[in-house]
C-alpha cells in the first residue's frame, strides 16, 4: 500500500504543535520544581499543565484549521498508541489479580448511574435521546460510547454534541480533581486509587492521564496500571451496552437498528493486552542473554507512552472550545454533573464495600 504523503503533510502540523506543547509542558514542570519550589517534583504535573496550556491558548488563539486535522490525528491514534504502550507496565498476574476485582465494581456502577439518569430525566426535561447518551457516556466510555450509540437511537448530531461535550466537561474535571481526592481519601493505597480512577472517571484518555498525574505526582506507577486496566475492562462492557440500549429504546418502535459488535468493540484494548505479552515473553526469553537491550527497550517504551498520552492531553485542550460549551444551555450539564457526582459516589460505596467486607 503506497504511503500518502498528502495525507502526513495534512496532519504533520498538528502532531508538532502537541508535541511542542508536550515538551513546554515538561518544561514549565521543570522550572516550578527546580527555580520556584525548590523540590525534586512540581507539585503540578506535566499532564495537567499540558491539558490546561492547550485550553488557556486554544481559545485565546484559535488554532488554524490546517492544525485541527493532526490534533484530531492525535486525539484519536496517538492517544491509543500511548495507552497501547502501557500494557509494557504490567505482568499477566496483575493483569488477572486487578481485573477479576474491578468487573464486580465496573457493573455495580454502570447499573447504579444508568438508573439514576433514567430517573432524573423526569425532574430535570431533557429528551430521552439526550439522556441515553449521557448514561452511556457517563457509565461506559465516553464520547467513543455516545458516538457509538447514537445510531441505534437514531439521535440528533446536536444531542450528540451536546452530550459529548458535556462528558467532556465533568470528566475533565474530574481528571484534574480526583487524583489529590483519592490520595487523600483512599489514604495513598494504589488498588483503591486506581479502581476509583479506572470506574469513575469517563474516558479512557482521562482516566490514563489522571492515573499518569498521579503517578508523576506521588510516584505510584502501580496506581496508574490499575486504573488502565480497570477502564479498558469498563471499555469491553459497549459491547454489551449498545444491543442493550437498542432495545431499550427501540422495543416499542417498529423500525429497529441495525448495530455491529465488530464496528464498536474497542480493538486498542487487545493492543494493550498483547503489549502485556511483549513484555512478559520478553522478560522470559531475552532478560537474561540481551539483558541491557532489553531493558532499554522496555525504557523507551514506557517513557513514549507518557509522551503520547501528554501530546494527546495537550491535543484535546487545544480543541476544547469553552464557549460552545457555554452556549449549550444548562439542563444537560446538571444531568452530567449528578451523573458525574453518581459514578463517583458509587465508586467509593462499592469500594468501600470491598474494603469492610471482601478485602
């Protein structure tokens, strides 16, 4: 298959401008811990400050449409690429130990914010197209979960904008603000931490880069895989959520919608999966006879996934446009901060749970 250099050209731009917000960011990182605080570690991570530059500067100055493709590049692959890279973290036992405990507490929460959408929808009116998105993106996966839906309750491209921009909102909050609350409340343990970050928080990228945050701020890689692998469990559940919702919504109409498992299954979660293989046969078969290269491989491989994941954050802040979120009106937004404030209060019960009764 032929390379198509138009194709680079056109998305080459973007990708350079995250990336030098990503090294900028590092950067002012740098200069907080060394010049200003004094301390081996800002106290501000290099995630957060790159997702809260692209925001300040992509709406101070709009970025060129010619820059919009790369940063959409970024967004959707590089981000992948980034968390793909993550499996590089983990070994198969772990993978096992934190998976077999975050299934029970990703269904628990799933079912608790669906059905207390559902109910607010009768105090709060807003169109039950409207509500489904939210739930779905609220409880599963974000704005790959609402996109994924909307054909199958046949919703507006403005309940679908709304809905993901209203995720977009509260999960980006919480990636700022959970990271510090969980420490805090969680008493610094990393399997509570990263199960709360891996259930309550919407997308995957936010997720990867709260867990990214904390570990830079706390120094817990362990956190960090948890919470990844906790998300991309939670991400395999749209395959049970979209046919679900289908027929929720469309068992009284006569016109049902078609729906694919192929079209909506999350197929970087298998990327992440085999790079666990890498790493494990890797560890069997090269550890010993090409000890240093090998480890250096490895090196390089976690240090490009907190690149990309950096890119990407600083990708999204640039593409969020603060006053298309203010012109939204305000009823779908309280819908998505009660569902926000649902996900996160079941996540802590049901942990707490776990802690009193199962630990």
């Amino acid at each position: 298959m032929p390379i198509n250099f138009q194709y680079l050209k056109s998305i080459l731009p973007g990708i350079i401008l995250a990336l030098v917000f990503c090294l900028f960011s590092q950067g002012i990182n740098n200069l907080l811990a060394i010049e200003i605080f004094g301390t081996p570690k800002s106290p501000i991570s290099t995630v957060l400050i790159a997702i809260l530059l692209g925001i300040l500067m992509g709406n101070a100055f709009t970025p060129r449409p010619g820059m919009m493709v790369g940063l959409d590049f970024t967004q959707q692959y590089i981000l992948k690429l980034g968390i793909i890279f993550l499996g590089i973290r983990l070994s198969f036992e772990e993978l096992i130990k934190f998976g077999s405990i975050a299934i029970p507490l990703i269904v628990i929460c799933i079912v608790g914010v669906i059905i207390l959408v559902k109910l607010l929808i009768k105090k709060v009116p807003i169109s039950s197209k409207m509500s489904y998105l939210i739930a779905i993106g609220t409880s599963v996966c974000g704005a790959t979960a609402i996109v994924a839906t909307a054909p199958v309750i046949n919703a507006k491209k403005s309940e679908v904008a709304y809905a993901i921009a209203n995720i977009t909102l509260f999960g980006i909050l919480s990636m700022l603000i959970y990271p510090y609350f969980a420490n805090y409340y969680f008493d610094a343990e990393p399997l509570f931490i990263g199960l709360f970050l891996g259930t309550s928080i919407h997308e995957t990228s936010q997720v990867a880069a709260a867990g990214l945050i904390y570990d830079q701020q706390f120094n817990s890689p362990e956190t960090l895989n948890i919470a990844t692998v906790t998300k991309l469990i939670r991400n395999t559940f749209l395959v049970i959520m979209i046919p679900l919702f289908a027929f929720l919504y469309n068992r009284n109409n006569v016109v049902k919608k078609d729906y694919s498992i192929i079209s909506i299954f999350p197929y970087f979660v298998l990327g992440f999966v085999a790079m666990i293989i890498f790493r494990n046969f890797g560890d069997l078969f090269f550890l010993t006879p090409y000890n240093e290269l090998w480890l250096d491989t490895v090196k390089i491989i976690k240090s490009s996934s907190k690149i990309f994941l950096t890119m990407a954050m600083a990708a999204i802040g640039l593409s969020t446009n603060l006053k298309d979120l203010k012109s939204m009106g305000y009823k779908p937004f309280v819908v998505g901060f009660i569902g926000m404030a649902t996900v996160g209060l079941v996540s802590i019960l049901t942990i707490e749970f776990y802690i009193n009764f199962l630990n």
